[in-house]
C-alpha cells in the first residue's frame, strides 16, 4: 500500500532486489571517483534532472533510478543496462536492433532546417505506440496470471504507482494514521521508510508536503521530531525541510487519504507515467488532483482510488481539518 494504516507490515525486499542495488551503487561510486572520467556529480545532476540528494541515494543504495535515469545514466557511463545494474556485461557494440531506426532518422533528416519537428513527430508517435503495447502487455500478464496473483484493476492504486504519482506532485496531502512508510523505528536507530527518498528528493525541489495527524493516533512530536531529523541526513537544507509542515487533527479520525496535486507535463515525460495517466485520466481532475484512501486493514495490498466527486469533498475536508488543527 501508499500509506498504511495501524499494524501494517512493511514489504520485504529479495535479495535479488537488494543484489541489484549494491551493484548499481557500486559501479556508480566507481565511475565517479575515476579521475580519469572526468564524470563529476554536478554533471550527472544537471543531465538526469535529479538533485545531489537524490544522486547521493543512488550511490548509498538507499533508492533506485527510474528505468528512464537508468538508460540515461548508462548512456552517460557508456556503458550497458547490465553493468550497470548488475556490475556485468561491458558494452562492446551497439545492439543490432537499434539499427533500423538510426537508418530510418538519417533518411528523414536529410534536411537539417526539419529535423527538430520531424524528431518531435517520429519521437511522439513512437512512444505513444510503445504506450499502448506496454499497457495491453500488463493486461494480458494480468490476465494470465490468474488466481497466481492478485489481479490490478482500474480504481486500485499499488505502492508503484504511488510512488510514481508522488514523485510527480507538486503538493502533496496526507491523512496518515502512522508513518510507516516515512521511517522505521528500531531500537538500533531509526531507518527511512520506503517513501522517504521520495519526499526527501521532492522536498529538495521546493515542493511542499501536508501531513495531516489523526489525534490520539500515536505520539505524533516524538514521531514527527525523529522523521525531521532523518530527513536531514538527505542533505536537505533548512528552507528545503520547512516545505513539510504537519499538523495534529482536534478530532480522531479512522481512515487515512492521500491527495496529489499533479505536475502532467512531468507525470507525461516517462513512458510509465505516460502509461498510468492514460489508464486513470478519468480519476484525475480539473484541477489536476488525483486522490486515493487507505485501507484500514492489511490484507488489500492495493489503496482505492477516489473518483473525481469524492475528490472534491475530501479536498474541501481535509481543509476544513488543516485550519483547526494543531502544528507540531
């Protein structure tokens, strides 16, 4: 789930998903601290569009690049997907299959005074092409899949798509009934939940954060004080982390939501988010809002996405509630 509610176990990574990060933190320190590259980290930030926290991350292990940074980060390598993920594999030679394409442009192209608009208009028609296979490819998995696993409908949110979603929104609102998902408590200090490098990156962009707390739900200052000072250790300057504000409700509340307020420009610039958007444009409305509530049990590993008249109301409640409740 995006958010969970109380008693919510936190998904276990495999190893293989834990073999996959080291490698990539690995190969990306290596590259970095190679002064014969020249590849410095301002560089990387500056054509991958990311932040240094966010680029810190990557070489810690503690997040994962999006499939589109990762095929840009090995074209900056010059190396292949493989090596960079997995530490194996140099590239040794184009892939055969890239080469009808290059053909393809270079006929178009042959006047230079066109190839800015031709690029724009080839670009588009491919990735709306790739669009709609990838999208029938998940809904014949899906379908084959069968009792084997759950299947994901439309109106459902997974923990993917949240992430997605929220690394794409300007302003985000949560009703949380706990932070699982921000930090991890344990008594040998405490550790980021699976959404903070996605709040920390956002924060370090300017933009802004509303957690709403149910009162009497947990010891919200205690809790909010150790999730403040774990954001710090994303190199988050002070004005970066005044951009998440959070307040305690006056009443007591027992179901948590979410509303993000969506940057489309940026959501549309992946294939993924381009994907998603076109599958759910109906729960996405006028003002560019998109808004889910939180299972109040463990067993769903999915939330439910509010349709656009239930999306106005809890706007407009989730309002009322941040006037009168108290800042922590």
């Amino acid at each position: 789930m995006a958010r969970v509610g109380i008693g919510q176990q936190q998904t276990m990574q495999t190893d293989h998903d834990i073999e996959q990060r080291v490698q990539l933190s690995r190969v990306l320190r290596s590259r970095i601290e190679n002064p014969d590259l020249r590849l410095t980290r301002k560089y990387i930030c500056d054509e991958l569009g990311i932040s240094k926290a966010t680029l810190s991350n990557y070489e810690h292990g503690r997040s994962l690049p999006t499939l589109h940074n990762l095929i840009r980060l090995a074209s900056l390598l010059n190396e292949s997907l493989d090596f960079v993920v997995f530490g194996e594999g140099h590239l040794e030679r184009e892939p055969a299959s890239a080469q009808p394409w290059v053909e393809q442009f270079q006929s178009y192209f042959a006047d230079s005074r066109l190839a800015e608009e031709k690029t724009r208009e080839v670009s588009e028609r491919i990735l709306s092409q790739i669009a709609r296979e990838v999208r029938a490819l998940s809904e014949r998995v899906v379908a084959e899949a069968g009792a084997r696993n759950a299947p994901v409908l439309p109106g459902f949110l997974t923990d993917e798509e949240s992430l997605l979603l929220e690394r794409n929104s300007v302003e985000t609102w949560i009703l949380s009934m706990n932070f699982f998902y921000e930090i991890q408590v344990r008594p040998d200090g405490d550790v980021p939940g699976r959404f903070a490098p996605v709040i920390a990156e956002n924060l370090s962009r300017g933009r802004k954060y509303k957690h709403l707390l149910p009162k009497g739900a947990a010891d919200w200052p205690d809790l909010v004080h150790r999730f403040r000072k774990l954001l710090r250790t994303f190199n988050l300057s002070k004005a970066e982390l005044d951009c998440a504000e959070f307040r305690v409700s006056a009443n007591h509340l027992i179901n948590g939501m979410g509303i993000l307020h969506l940057d489309m420009d940026a959501l549309s610039g992946s294939l993924e988010g381009r994907v998603y958007t076109e599958r759910n444009a109906d729960f996405i409305d006028d003002h560019r809002r998109f808004g889910y509530t939180i299972a109040s049990t463990t067993r769903p590993q999915c939330d439910v996405v509010m349709d656009v008249g239930h999306l106005g109301n809890a706007a407009a409640a989730f309002e009322r509630l941040w006037e009168t409740a108290r800042p922590v």
